[in-house]
C-alpha cells in the first residue's frame, strides 16, 4: 500500500489542525424561541486524528460538519484551518479550500452515475485544473489500497453498495487533503460491509496523514474513530477516547 | 383500485408543492403551448393556400398547397419531439412523490393513472394556451406575401372544429408519450428507478443511412424534372432517415471526445452523450432539421431565375420565404426543446450539482459542464446537417448560384444562436441548485 500511495502522500505542513470556536448557527433567526443548530461548539481536530460525532436526529451534527467543511457560515463563532480563520472568507476561497484541502463522503456516495469508477476518482482533480492523465494515475494509485482493483472501468451503477461507497472513499482522498468529512458514511449498508468501508476509510485516512470528522448514528462506526463527541440541542455534551 | 380518492389526493399534495416542484409543470405547460401554436401555424398556412386554391385558383396554386402540406409535415417532427420531451418531464420528475404515494399504499395502477392523468391535464392546458398563442400569430403571418398578396385573416383561421381536435391529440400524444414513459421506470415504494441503463446503438442505423444516401445520389439528378412537391417528399424522408442515424453519430462522437478530454466539463458532457445519445438528439435533433430545411429550400430558393418566366420567379421567391418561416418555427420549437430537456437535467440531478458544489467544484465549471451538454452534440448535428444537405443538393449544383452559401449560413447562424440562447436561460436554475448548499 505504502509503495502504491507514495506519490499521494501529502508534504508536512505547519499545523494542520482544524479548530471549530464557540460555532452558533442559527436556521430560524426570526423565529422567538426557535433552538440554535449550533449553540456554542468548540472542538479542536488534530492532524491525523479520527473524530466521530453523534447524536438524536436535530442535535446539530450534520451542521456541524457543514461549519467546520466551510459549506455554510456560522452567525457567531470562527472555523480556524491550518491556522487561517475562515471568519472573514469569501465564497470563492471556501470553495478552493473545499476542492483543494478538504475531501468528502456522502451517504449514498453521490458518485457521477454516467462517468466510470476512475473518472469519479479523479473529478476533484480536474475540477482543479489538473492534467486528465495525471489525475487519472493518482486516481488509479488508490483503487488496489481500497480493494477496488479491475473495477476502474465500471461505472456506479455496476457496483456494489460497497464498492460503490469505496469509490467515493477514493473520491475524498486523491486530493490528499488535510480533513476529510463524512456524513453518515456507512448509512445506507449492512453491518459487514459497513465495517469493510471504515477499515479502508480510517486506515487509508491516516495513511495519507487526513484528519477524519465522521458524523453517526452508528456506535459500531464510531468505534473506529479515536474520540466521540456526543450532540445534543446544538451542543457537544459527552466525549469519549478509545 | 379506487383510482378517484388516489387522484383527489395527488391533486393535494400538487397544490401544496412549492414554487420550485411545481416548475417542471411550468416548463411542461411552456413545451405544449408551444408545440400547439406551431402545430396551429402550420395548418393554418395549409388551409390559407387550400382556401386560395379554391376561391382563386392559377396554374400553380396548387403546387403552394402541396409545398405548405411539405412544410407542415417537416414540422411534424420537431413538434412531435417537443410534446414527447415535454410529457417525459411531467413523468419523470415526480419520483419522491410517487414513491411517497406509493409508501403510503396506493397500488401501481393508481400511481400510473395519476400520472397519466396529470400529463394529460398539463397539455390540455398548454394547448389551450398555444390557441392563444396561434391567435396572436394571426397578425404577422398575414403581413408574408405569397404570390403577390398577403394572406387574409379568413385564409389564416382555421376551421374552429379543427381546434378541438388539435387540442385532443396533443393531449393524446402527452398521455401515450406518458405512458411509454412509465413503462421504462419501477415505481416501488422505495424510490423510482429506471430499469436498464441504455444499450448501445445498432450500426443498422449507419447502414440504412448509407444507402439511402447511395440511392439519393444515384438518382437524384433523375429527379430535377420531378415535382416540388415530390423532391421535398424525398427530403421529408431523408430527415427522417437523419433522426435515425444522429443518435448513433452522437454517440460515437461522444466516445471520441470523452477518450480526448482534458477538462471536467467537457468529459462529463461526453459521458452523458454516451450514456443517452437519443437523449441528446431530442435536445438537439430539431436544430438539424432546421439547418436541412434552410439549406434545401434556400438552395431551390436561389436557383438562378434569370431564364424562368415570371410564375417561375415567384415560385422561387416564395419558396425563400416560405423556407424562411418553416426554418423559424422549427428554430423556435427546437429551441424550446433544448431548453426543457436542459432545465429537465438541472432538477433531475439536483443533489449530484449540490454535492459536487459541497466538495469545491466552482460554479462556472459546473454551469460550463451543464451548458456543453447541450453545444457539443449541437456542434455534431449542425456539422452532420451541414453534410448531409450538400450531399442532397449535389445533383442541383449545376444550377445554384453563390447566394446560396450566405443564405445558408445566415440560417445556421441565427437558428444556433437562438437556441444557445435559451440554453443560457437555464444558467439561474443550475445556480440555484449550486449554491443551495
């Protein structure tokens, strides 16, 4: 694996730490009365670390995925990365920042249905402005690492659940990026393949050096992790340490 | 199966939909409006010559009826296509809420007259519309002089027995077209799904084009004593020959260009091209008609007359004009096509935009992959059009002067840019669906 993921592996840079302070966000600002998302968070995710975060449905997780990923703004509160805030950001340089240090997996994959398996890959890369053959060989450098070897010309709609979430795992890595953020990653498969996609998705991750902010329901999932936040009304209300 | 309680609380659920669901239905209603109001023009050009034919007959009148029966059945097709896109889109976007139904236990046969009576219910009243529409046509197309004289509205109005019936088969076209829709999808109480991904094209498609274009050429320079109306008999074939044979080439183009892509944009518009050409033909098919019909009519259009006598001249004349319009309702239906077909993929693949948006894509490469969907098979069909009529008018060369070429051009150039202009339109759909994060 080491040999094949060389040319992904990322330089060491200052402090890739991902910092989320006093984060407040607010759906329903009109609304009297109406609870927070975020009321409040603070947490700090050190590189290479694995963090799940769950919770009941409406505690805030998925919110806080998306405030700290820079997707959507916090009313109060700062996201620091690599020691930059992104208080002050505009729209164009979160979206670099998204494509370029940051990679994502979604709960159905949300894989490209007519593109085959290696050009979802290598998306983020193009989409970057990266030469075709250059992100399709760092693109390829992952399918054996992943189990997906052979499986490079099929296109989502020929794999499995698994193989499918596989891919996006992929997806999210071939840029190396410094965190990758993962929405209930496993939602929509069976306990076995579940635990087939977090081994590959916390193995490969810290290989690459990533930081991991996974959010569950999963406790199974979340075992995977080094630490769990627990959520609930907008704020982090238990951790635990493997 | 108690299909009535079914309809009573789709047409709920249809009322409460928010401004955004109930777009597809606008765009539905927009597709038939116009397609009625093309359909309606056309016929009223036939009646106008039958009513000339009748109440004043000359030598060659005629030959205009049969010319605007040749124009009315060239805008067939487009039209045809036009209804068809438009029924799909009421079909196809109604997943979540067919599933919900579904989920909620309403059996398939009530979830499939739902729909079907939905589709049918968006073309009564985009025909309805499209009357309107036809209507206030009436006041320029009654300013075009054929034969010296312009048109009177009693020439222009069709029968008002032959509304009804326009009205009932466009109605029966979005219901049929609705249901071969539905029988392509699984409506299950977990989602609906398509049933099979696209099988590649037949090479009897190439084939069968090949002869029929062997057999045009080796008699077409038979034909030039022919009838008009007969040689634009045969034209009507080969286009529809063409229809047969432009999905194939798409797809084959777009194999060429996704295996040669450098950019995202542009492999991703390959990639979809590959995975539906027909698809991509209906966005595009009616353009290559357009640009056939221009070349043809305005190619006979620019025969050298100097020899003619004076009937001869007029009926060149005309046939320019006459050209002219068929070229500007086709332009005008297939760009209303395209532009449906367009804004139908903006909303089918609203998460896919979303999550590509979450994971950094910026908007400009999303709405350029979006909009070279649409020009990379239009740049195939219109250089496939552009072939495909000077082969056609290769026995006539002999007997087209240089005006031709201009005429042509003008032609193509105004008909794409008209329908990349309504391409365009659809930018603040795709934007919506981006930053909508």
């Amino acid at each position: 694996m080491t040999q094949q993921l060389h040319s992904l592996t990322p330089p060491p840079t200052a402090d890739r730490t991902l910092l989320g302070d006093r984060l407040v966000k607010r759906y329903a600002p009109s609304v009297q009365d109406s609870p927070p998302a975020l009321a409040g968070v603070s947490l700090a995710v050190a590189p290479g670390e694995s963090v799940a975060v769950m919770g009941p449905s409406g505690s805030g997780k998925t919110t806080l995925l998306h405030v700290l990923a820079g997707i959507v703004r916090p009313d109060e509160g700062d996201v620091v990365w690599n020691g930059n805030s992104l208080r002050g950001a505009s729209d164009a340089t979160r979206t670099t920042l998204r494509r370029s240090e940051f990679g994502f997996v979604f709960q159905s994959g949300q894989l490209i249905p007519e593109l085959p398996a290696i050009e979802n890959v290598a998306l983020p890369l193009l989409l970057g402005g990266t030469d075709r053959r250059q992100a399709e060989a760092r693109a390829a450098a992952l399918f054996a690492p992943l189990g997906l070897g052979g499986l490079e010309r099929r296109r989502p709609g020929e794999l499995s659940g698994g193989q499918a979430q596989r891919v996006a795992i992929a997806r999210a890595l071939v840029g190396t990026p410094g965190v990758v953020f993962a929405d209930e990653p496993t939602g929509a498969l069976d306990q076995h393949t579940s635990g087939e996609v977090m081994h590959h998705l916390t193995g490969l991750s810290r290989h690459l050096g990533a930081s991991l902010l996974i959010v569950t329901h999963d406790a199974n999932v979340a075992g995977w992790c080094d630490r769990t936040l627990h959520m609930q009304d907008g704020r982090i209300v238990g951790e635990a340490r493997r | 199966m108690n299909v009535l309680p079914a309809l009573r609380t789709a047409r709920r659920i249809e009322r409460a939909t928010d401004s955004s669901g109930r777009l597809p239905n606008t765009l539905a209603i927009v597709a038939f409006s116009v397609a009625t109001a093309a359909l309606l023009i056309a016929l009223a050009g036939l009646h106008g010559f039958q009513v000339r034919d009748a109440t004043h007959p000359t030598d060659v009148s005629y030959t205009y009826v049969g010319l605007a029966a040749c124009a009315a059945g060239l805008l067939a097709a487009p039209v045809l296509t036009l209804g068809g896109v438009a029924a799909r889109l009421t079909v196809g976007r109604r997943d979540h809420r067919l599933a919900t139904l579904r989920l909620a236990g309403a059996t398939r046969t009530q979830v499939v007259a739902i729909t079907l009576v939905e589709s049918g219910r968006l073309a009564l009243l985009g025909s309805l519309i499209g009357i309107v529409l036809y209507a206030g046509s009436l006041v320029p197309l009654s300013t075009l002089r054929f034969e010296e004289h312009a048109f009177s509205y009693r020439q222009l109005v069709v029968p008002l027995w032959w509304l009804p019936l326009v009205v009932l088969g466009v109605t029966l076209l979005a219901v049929v077209s609705g249901a071969i829709g539905l029988r392509r999808v699984a409506i299950s109480p977990l989602g609906v799904t398509a049933r099979h991904t696209p099988r590649g094209l037949s090479v009897v498609r190439v084939l069968l084009t090949m002869a029929a274009v062997v057999v045009w050429v080796a008699i077409g320079s038979s034909l030039q004593q022919a009838g008009v109306a007969v040689l634009l008999v045969i034209v009507t074939l080969m286009v529809a020959i063409a229809n047969v044979v432009g999905p194939f080439v798409l797809g084959l183009a777009g194999r060429l260009i996704a295996r040669n892509a450098r950019h995202a944009p542009t492999l991703l518009a390959a990639r979809r091209i590959i995975d539906d050409p027909k698809n991509a033909w209906r966005a595009v098919g009616s353009m290559g008609l357009a640009i056939t019909v221009a070349g043809v009519g305005g190619s006979m259009g620019s025969i050298d007359t100097s020899d003619m006598n004076r009937t001869q001249q007029l009926i060149a004349q005309d046939m320019r004009t006459g050209s002219l319009l068929t070229v500007g309702i086709i332009a005008i239906v297939a760009a209303t096509s395209t532009c449906v077909v367009q804004a139908a993929r903006v909303i089918d693949r609203q998460s896919e935009l979303r999550a590509l948006a979450r994971s950094g894509a910026q908007d400009r490469t999303l709405i350029a992959a979006a909009l070279r969907e649409t020009s990379l098979p239009l740049a195939i069909t219109v250089a496939l059009s552009a072939g495909f009529t000077v082969v056609m008018m290769a026995p006539f060369a002999q007997y087209l002067n240089l005006a031709t070429a201009g005429w042509i051009a003008l032609s193509v150039v105004a008909s794409i840019a008209l329908m990349l202009g309504t391409v365009r339109l659809t930018r603040p759909l795709i934007r919506q669906a981006v930053t909508e994060v």
